[in-house]
C-alpha cells in the first residue's frame, strides 16, 4: 500500500503509526519514500521501519525533498491473518505559496511607440501558511524570434501570509520595436518550497510601433520666428525647440544637436554662456522634446544657422536661418497692406535693431497731423501694426491721399521713412 505524495513541506518533522494484530506470523513495515527536486524522481529514503513509537523525520532537508510518500509492507507467514493498519501520518510545517495573476498584474501600454517608458507592476501575494522571508523575482521579455533578454531582477523581502509586495518597473523600449512577451516570474529558480509552481509566472503581450517621424524644430529669435532676409539683434536670444512623437528625452544628451553658425561648429564644451540646453519638464506641450538656448553676438551683414537634431531613435532633422545684422537703427521695407484700403489697413517693415519706442504718425497732404499711433520695446525684425483707418476724433477719414511717417527711437538713435497711404471707399 502506498499513499498519495505528502506535502510539499518546509520542514518534515515526525512519522507514526498504529497497527492491530501483529502476532509471531505477522510483520508490517514502512518504507519511505521521497520526492527529489533535483533529479526529479522518487528516491527510497528509509526503509524496514518497525519501531511505531514514532520516527525522525528531522534529517531530511524539504529543499531537496519537499514531497513524501509511506509505502506500507504487510505479510504473515501462515497467510490466514494479516496486520491492520489503524494510522499512519506525518507531521511537517507547511509551506508558503507565492502567486501572481492577471488580476493583481498591470502593464501599460499595451501598445506604444518605441522609445516610450512601459509600466510594469504586480502585487505579489502569500497564499500560503508561512511568511516567505526573501522572495526572488525577473522580469524579462522575449521578442518576435522567442528569443529572451533580462528587463530586470530583484528581491522581495518579507512576503508574509495573506499579504503582497509590489514590483514597480519601468521600460525603456527604445530599439525594442516589434511584438514582445513581457514576463514576470517569481522564484525562477525554484528555491522555495510552495504549494503549488503554477501561479509563478505571467505574461502579456506589447506591440511597440516603429518610431520614423523625424523631429520638428522650431526656432525664434527674441521671440519671434523669422523669415529669410529678416533683421535681428546683435545680441539674439535665439530659442531652438525640439518636438517629437517619441516620448524619449533627449534634453540632456548634447551630442544629439549640431549647430553650425556661417559654418563654424558651435559646440557645448567651454561655451556654456553662449549655448546651453534648457529644461522641459514644466512645458504645457506634451511633445516638447529639448530646447537650446543660443546667445551669440554678431557682426554687421549676412549670417546663416544651421540646426541638426537626432531623436532618441536615431531619426534625424534639418533647420536652417538665413538673417542679417545691421548695427544702425534703420526701417527697410515699410508699406501698408491693403493699399487703397477702405476700412482698415496694416503698417508692415523691417527694424534692424531692438527699439524703446515707434511712432506712426498720419498726415494730410498739406502736413496736418490727423493721428497718432504708438508702440513700445519692439525687437529687431518684422513689424506688422493696425490702424483702423479713423482718425485721432475717431471719424471716418475722407477718400483721398495721405502721408505716414514711421519713426523708430533706440537710446539716443533715431531712424524714420515715410509712405503714401490712399483711402478709397
């Protein structure tokens, strides 16, 4: 007679049984028999136990044998009677059980572009009747060939019985584009005795999306974007956004951005005053990637920037400036659109250097003043200013010709340009 497999146990402690009718013809023993974690098979571990009284279990390790079976032998030399066998039983400590399941494991996204920080996290229960006092866990993930790489491995310590610990990790999936099985598995290595392996491992698949977009970068000069041709400070405070649908920062990796000034290298080493990569974590702009912060001075004439980025995924982006530097206050380009207007109109030019304050005076044809328009800290570069087209009473002017002055004050420099102006209704 054999019995069904007993345990698993932490620590095996004691056998005994009880038996009736044992005369001079008849003999009952017990063999026991024990799982072996390591071989996998059922090794015979005591054998020919007749001492009832009770039996030592102490010196097997439930490391190696967290499993027992009692295999009863009974025989009798005259064959009309036979032993009867009232008990026999084991007394062990139980084990502990640690499981994870879908219900108590998050991770998300499901689906993400690459270069996006995965969440992972589980809580890991003790369904046993022990406290586990460390408990070793790996997360890993296998990819589209099944082939496996180590996200992370820790230890939990102190899982006690009907409590849980929680694994929180988070995962770069930059070059890791593809469909992936990420695993969680607690004891890999099968070092603690449970009730059950089963509830061990979980996994759950993620598709992370190829990112190909290249970046998109943004540059304003004292606040303003540019066009080709446009005047700028001497002294430009020249603002380089970078924008991405990848997620992955790459505001503190300077070797990302290459910056080329009349085709002179600008580069971060010993030119912290002049060039810098500023912080994004207060943006309101869920893509702002980087900014640069670029402070140069420059000479009078042609200047050109050159701008090339990498993203975190190796995609890359191209932005050129083509400006000019004049150190006279001066007013190029001024007109006003629409001319003739007939209710309203704009006043557009070129400041070549920051201003304190702009004046737009308008006149009839013989030199009377009709109004005023005034402006305030007006930096270098396109202008564009309204006018209503009434004059300083507030009344319609009549259809007819008349003359603007723009006058444009810096310090103790002054630069001024008149145009015609028709209203025609």
């Amino acid at each position: 007679t054999v019995t069904q497999q007993i345990g698993p146990a932490n620590e095996w402690k004691q056998l005994s049984w009880s038996v009736d009718s044992l005369t001079a013809t008849t003999n009952f023993s017990i063999d026991v028999i024990g799982f072996n974690k390591t071989s996998l098979g059922w090794d015979t571990i005591m054998t020919n136990l007749t001492e009832f009284n009770g039996v030592s279990l102490t010196a097997f390790e439930s490391d190696i044998y967290p499993f027992l079976k009692l295999k009863g032998n009974f025989s009798s030399s005259d064959r009309f009677s036979t032993p009867l066998l009232n008990e026999w039983k084991i007394t062990y400590t139980p084990v502990s059980d640690i499981a994870i399941n879908e219900q108590v494991v998050r991770i998300s996204p499901d689906t993400l572009i690459e270069g996006s920080l995965l969440n992972i996290s589980a809580d890991v229960h003790n369904v046993g009747y022990i406290s586990e006092d460390s408990v070793r866990f790996k997360i890993y993930y296998k990819n589209a060939f099944q082939e496996k790489f180590l996200i992370s491995e820790n230890i939990l310590q102190s899982v006690e019985v009907n409590h849980y610990q929680t694994i929180n990790q988070k995962w770069d999936t930059k070059g890791k584009d593809g469909r992936n099985q990420i695993y969680i598995e607690i004891d890999p290595e099968n070092q603690i005795n449970e009730l059950s392996d089963n509830n061990n491992i979980y996994f759950q698949p993620v598709l992370i999306l190829s990112d190909t977009s290249k970046p998109n970068v943004l540059v304003s000069f004292d606040g303003k974007e540019i066009q080709t041709g446009d005047y700028v400070s001497q002294q430009p405070v020249i603002l380089i956004n970078i924008f991405d649908n990848s997620p992955a920062q790459i505001e503190s990796d300077t070797s990302r951005f290459h910056l080329l000034l009349d085709g002179q290298r600008v580069t971060f080493f010993n030119n912290e005053d002049i060039i810098s990569l500023l912080p994004t974590s207060g943006s309101e702009d869920p893509l702002l990637r980087a900014t640069l912060k670029f402070t140069p001075t420059l000479t009078d004439g042609h200047h050109s920037l050159d701008i090339f980025v990498n993203d975190a995924n190796e995609n890359s982006a191209y932005h050129n400036n083509n400006f000019n530097v004049e150190s006279e206050l001066k007013i190029f380009s001024l007109l006003n659109y629409p001319n003739p207007f007939s209710n309203n109109t704009f006043f557009t030019f070129h400041l070549t250097q920051p201003v304190e304050k702009l004046s737009i005076k308008i006149y009839t044809t013989s030199g009377r003043q009709i109004h005023k328009i005034e402006s305030y800290s007006l930096e270098a570069g396109y202008q564009q200013i309204f006018w209503d087209g009434l004059d300083m009473d507030g009344d319609v002017l009549a259809n007819g010709v008349y003359l603007y002055k723009v006058i444009a004050r810096s310090g103790q420099e002054q630069a001024e340009k008149i145009e015609k102006v028709v209203v025609m209704r």
